[in-house]
C-alpha cells in the first residue's frame, strides 16, 4: 500500500483525546460548584472553549504561562456564574488533576502511528500549544518513541502561519509538497495546511461540512486501521 514520504499529525482532539480530559476536568469543577453543574455539560464546555479562544493569544506571545492561563481562565468561568471570590488557582489545581487522570489517546491513534512508524514513514506533530504541556500527553499516550519531529509553539509560530508548516517539513527533512497534514481544526489543519503546499486529511469523526473547497481527504476515524491507512495513502 502506497503512503506518504512524511505525515504531520495535529496532537489535540486528533492523536490525544483532549475535549475528554476538559470535560473531565469540568466535571470535577462542577462537582464543587453548584452553579457549574446546573449548566448543561455542553454549555459548560462551550462557555471554558471561548475562554480558552480568548487568551490563547497570551501564552502564545509569552505574556502568560500555561499555568497563569489555566487559572485566569478558570476564575473567568466561576465568575461567569456568580461564583463569590471566585478562586482560579484552587480551581486549576482540581481540574487539571482530573484532566492529567484522563490522558489517553483517541480510539486506534496509537496503533496507526505504529503501523505507520513499521512503514518507514517520517511522523511528526504540529500542535498549537507549548512543548511541556504537549510532551507529557504525547509521553502519556506512548505515542514520543514514533515520532522525529514535535513542533509546538515553542519552536515556531502558531498555525495556520506557513512558517509553522515549514518548520515541521524541515525537522522532518521532506519537502511541504512529500507530506500530509492530518488533524481535526479546518483552518489550521487543513486549509492552513494546503495554503502552504502540504497535502491534507481532515480528521473528522463528527461529519462536520467543509466549509471552503480545500482539497482534502476526510478521516472518519482511525478503526478499521486498514481503513485508516488507505485514506492516508
């Protein structure tokens, strides 16, 4: 079966199942928070996603640590409720131990990227967050012994910038027209990726519609793997 010279992965809510470890934290936040838990879980996650949006930008430009961030962010969404001298840091403290308590791949994401490394195919990650935080996921998901290259925002811009496509091609020593972005973000993952000359897989097991006319493969999900990896290829 023909593959790919490199295949660059987006690290959450493609490889590691991040929208599982915040709803995992959120529930744990809830469980302190009366206010929180009469939220319907789907606006409790919303509400925490665009405060997430909404300061991502600080941690990228070095005004915010991860940690900072977390609490801010956390603080915001108690407030949002009515919560009384709403404190981020004690927040931040449960939920990201019931987050870290959750990390785990998404369904058949490691055995592909271990059928892809017997390939002899060139891994790496592109992912839009800082190298502690996303090395101990890719640690925890035993995903690091498969990969050459993890490119985060500690080496390089954000995406959709082209440089960030770039770098990942250069650390995997191809060329952005030998390799394929794969990933779940649309604007970051796939028409990002195709803008700077990568070919693109949108992992999308919800069967979102596209929204512009990138050319792309979709990836529903990576079980059957034999399935998998004839949409890679």
């Amino acid at each position: 079966m023909p593959v790919p010279r490199a295949i660059i992965f987006d690290l959450d809510d493609t490889l590691f199942d991040d929208a599982g470890c915040t709803l995992a934290g959120l529930n744990a936040l809830a469980a302190e928070h009366p206010a929180l838990a009469a939220l319907p879980r789907s606006e409790l996650f919303a509400r925490h996603s665009r405060l997430i949006s909404a300061l991502e930008g600080e941690v990228y430009a070095g005004r915010l640590s991860v940690e900072a961030c977390r609490a801010r962010r956390l603080e915001q969404l108690l407030e949002g409720v009515g919560v009384p001298g709403a404190d981020g840091e004690a927040a931040a403290r449960v939920y990201h131990a019931a987050s870290r308590a959750h990390y785990r791949p998404l369904p058949g994401a490691l055995e592909l990227v271990r059928a892809l490394h017997a390939r002899g195919v060139r891994l790496g990650v592109l992912t839009n967050y800082p190298r502690g935080v996303q090395s101990a996921k890719l640690d925890a998901c035993g995903l690091t012994p498969y990969l050459r290259a993890s490119i985060t925002t500690s080496d390089a811009p954000p995406k959709p910038d082209p440089a960030s496509y770039r770098a990942a091609c250069e650390a995997l020593g191809v060329q952005p027209e030998q390799a394929v972005m794969v990933g779940d973000n649309w604007h970051n993952d796939v028409a990002g990726a195709v803008a700077a000359g990568l070919k693109a897989v949108w992992y999308n097991p919800s069967g979102r519609a596209a929204p512009t006319g990138a050319v792309h493969t979709v990836l529903a999900g990576y079980l059957p793997l034999d399935a998998a990896l004839a949409a890679l290829g």
